[in-house]
C-alpha cells in the first residue's frame, strides 16, 4: 500500500481544523490545557495515586498478617477474644472466625477485581504466601470484606474504604478541572471581544463592496486591529473621492460636449442635401450617441441610496416597458423576492442587458430564481452570441464587436459596461455563455 504524502497528510490536517480565527484561537488555548491535564493526571496517577493505594493496601494487608499470625500463635477460646479485641480496639478492623467453612476460589479471580481491592490483593498474596482468600465489596456499607481460609475456620475482616483510598485524588482532579474551565471561560470571552472589531470590519468592507453607504465606526480591539480599521477608512474615503472626481469629469466633458453637437445640428440642417451632408448627420449622430453613453455611463457611478425593494416587481417594470418598445421577451419568476439595491441603477443594468439583447435577437427569456444565499437572474436571447474568446472583452469600455454586433447595431460600446459595473457595485457577478437556443445567455448573481 502505498503510503499518503505529506502534502496529503497536511490537506487532511487543514480540512479537520477550525475555519474560523476565533475557532483556530480557541483550539491555541485549549489544546495546551488538555494537553497539560492529560501529563499532570498521568503523573499524578503513576507516582501519587497509584502509591498511596499501594501503602494503604500495605498497611491493611500487614494488619491482617499480624492478626493470623496471633491466631496461629494462640490458640483457645480466650486468645481468640483477646485477638478480637486487639483488631478492634487498636487496628480498627472488625473481625470474625467462621468455624469450620471453606472458601471456593477461581484461578482468575484476581483479574476480576477492581483498582483498590487488586492492589489489596497483590499485597494479601505477598503477606500471606500460600493461604486463600477472597475479596468483596458491600457497597451499601462502602466497605471490603476480606475472608481468609485458616486450618481450622475462615477469618473475615471488614475494612472501611476509607482505609484504602485517599480522596485527595478526586479534590486534585476537581481543582483541575474547575479551574481549567475558569481559564477556558475567561479566554472564550476575551477572544469573543477580540473577534468582535475584525466582524465589524468584515462586515463594513462587505457592504463597502456592494456599493452601500458606510458609516466610519470607532477603531476597536488590538492594535493590528485598528490600524486594519483605519487603513479600511482611509481607503474607503480615498476610492469615494477618486469615484466622485471621475463621475464629475465625465459629466461635465459630456454635458460641454452637446453644445457644439447642438450647433453642428443647427447648421446641418442650413445645408444643401447632399452626400456630405448625410455622412456629416451620421457622424454628428454618432458623436450624440457617445455623448448620450458617456451620461449614462457617468449616471451609473452617481451615488444613489440603497432601498429595501420587491426584485419581481422592478424586474416587471423593466420587462413591461420593454415590450411597449417591441421586444418579444418572457418572463419566469417567484412571486416576491425582498432585496437592498438601487433600484435606478438596477433597472438600468437591465435595460442594457435586454436592449443588447433586442438588437440581436428576436426571443428573449428572463429567468429570475432565488437560492439559498443568492439571487439569480439570467437572460437568454437566440441570435447569433458571442464567440467564447470574445466575451471578456465586451465589458471594456467603449469596445464593439465586429460581424454581426458591429457599429451599424447602434449604441455607443458603454452598455455591457455600464451593466458590469452596476453588478459590481451591488456585490454580485456577471457571466456570459451560450444560451440553449445557441444565442447569448448573461447571468447574473446577487447576494441575498
């Protein structure tokens, strides 16, 4: 067989650990503790525990010796009572013969027993070579019972398990863990405080992405932990300006532009018909459709406030006016879907998507559905697509294709731009691919 890489070993390690910092953080803290617990409990087991009972077993087993060896020593009725009274009075062990019984023992028997009365044993076969016993607990009375065959009779011991257990083992034992699982506490509090600024910041550079407004909030937790908040900010404000700044551009260029575009128009229409006269018009009509795009485009980037809306409806909305200029388009979807958008930008990115769509095809299917954790939206259309090397670069500003989706469709190359760029801001994707009546298929994805 052959054995697993490291590489394979170290994939299966990193698929059993937390995926979580506060998870990895945790296990940092808690593996050391049961790792200690497990080494001290050994220890303590091997060189306390283990030779408390032993010595406590020594000292029971002795006491028993001592007492069959005054009853080999001494025979009679009175010796019998002083013995008697000996045990009880200075050994503490209540003792009694049992005239003329025998005592049946298995060979295992001594693997039968528990951890105190197997070190009694050990000890009782040690102190009393040759002799047979028997060993039993009386649980209600929390005591062993020790039976002895003699030459005569049986000697029964009754021992108190005080005698042979310490119970320092379960105080160290409580102690230990008591007081691991105070330090556990304190540490799960205090990383749930640490973990709380870097959630804070997740969540703001997630709502950040999808284009939403960001209140600045106060740099919390360890100091990494606020720089990290502060650098989010100072980005957050420099990418707001820098977005500002070009969308203001564009509009002014745009906006200046249309007056010279007006008065071109003016003397156009002053001009004697002609050739030059029509191939002016559709230059100065192309320079209107770039304008119009170059408005639209800078529209797109103007910050607009993110509202609670119903997506079926604003879907419809589009769809509704988009049949009132003649497109032929369905429409599959539930029958609310809640979701925060834009609902202009929104509805812009979908205007685009199906007047692109209109310009090359004569069916379009709009297909809205909403899973688990995202909303998707996808539109199918049959004319003749877009070949699978050429599809990244419809998103490129003011980029147009050649053959069918050349400069005679219209448009000024801004639409699947603009599109792309709405999707952005609202924290989704887009993706092209073949439709399943081989036209074009855009889908797009939103998170719920």
């Amino acid at each position: 067989m052959k054995p697993l890489s490291i590489k394979y070993k170290f994939g299966i390690l990193k698929y059993l650990l937390p995926s979580t910092i506060f998870g990895r953080s945790l296990l940092i803290v808690v593996l050391p503790i049961i790792l200690l617990q497990i080494l001290v409990t050994y220890i303590f087991y091997e060189r306390h525990w283990n030779n408390v009972a032993r010595r406590l077993a020594q000292g029971v087993a002795g006491e028993v010796a001592a007492v069959i060896s005054l009853n080999d020593r001494f025979i009679g009725d009175a010796a019998e009572s002083s013995i008697l009274a000996i045990a009880r009075d200075q050994m503490t062990l209540a003792i009694s013969f049992d005239k003329e019984e025998r005592l049946s023992i298995s060979s295992d028997q001594l693997y039968d027993y528990g951890f105190l009365e197997r070190h009694l044993a050990r000890e009782l076969q040690a102190k009393l070579p040759g002799r047979a016993f028997t060993l039993t607990t009386n649980e209600l009375l929390e005591s062993v019972i020790i039976r002895v065959q003699l030459p005569q009779n049986v000697l029964q011991v009754i021992v108190r398990e005080k005698r042979l257990f310490s119970s320092t083992t379960y105080i160290f034992v409580m102690w230990m863990v008591g007081f691991s699982l105070l330090l556990l506490g304190i540490a799960v509090v205090f990383l749930r405080n640490q973990m709380r600024p870097i959630k804070q910041l997740a969540l703001a550079a997630e709502k950040f992405g999808r284009g939403q407004e960001v209140d600045d909030f106060k740099p919390t937790g360890a100091q990494e932990i606020r720089s990290a908040s502060r650098a989010f900010h100072d980005m957050k404000h420099r990418i707001s300006r820098q977005i500002s700044q070009r969308t203001e551009m564009l509009a002014g260029v745009s906006h200046d532009l249309r007056t010279p575009l007006t008065r071109m128009k003016l003397q156009l229409e002053m001009m004697s018909d002609g050739e030059d006269k029509q191939n002016l018009q559709s230059d100065v009509e192309d320079m209107r459709n770039m304008v119009e795009g170059y408005l639209a485009f800078a529209k797109g980037q103007e910050a607009e406030t993110v509202k609670p809306v119903n997506l079926v409806s604003l879907v419809q909305d589009v769809v509704e006016n988009a049949r009132r200029q003649g497109t032929q388009i369905s429409l599959t979807s539930p029958t609310e879907i809640s979701i925060s958008v834009r609902p202009n930008s929104f509805k812009r990115c979908l205007t685009n998507l199906i007047d692109n769509a209109h310009r090359h095809a004569n069916e379009i299917q709009l297909h809205v559905n909403k899973g688990e954790d995202q909303i998707d939206i996808t539109i199918d259309d049959n004319g003749p697509g877009i070949p699978k090397e050429k599809r990244l670069d419809v998103f490129k500003p003011f980029h147009r294709l050649d053959t069918s989706r050349n400069s005679e469709t219209g448009g000024s190359g801004l639409g699947m731009t603009i599109a792309r760029d709405v999707v952005h801001g609202h924290g989704g994707q887009i993706r092209l691919s073949e439709s399943p009546t081989k036209g074009l298929r855009v889908e797009l994805f939103f998170p719920c």
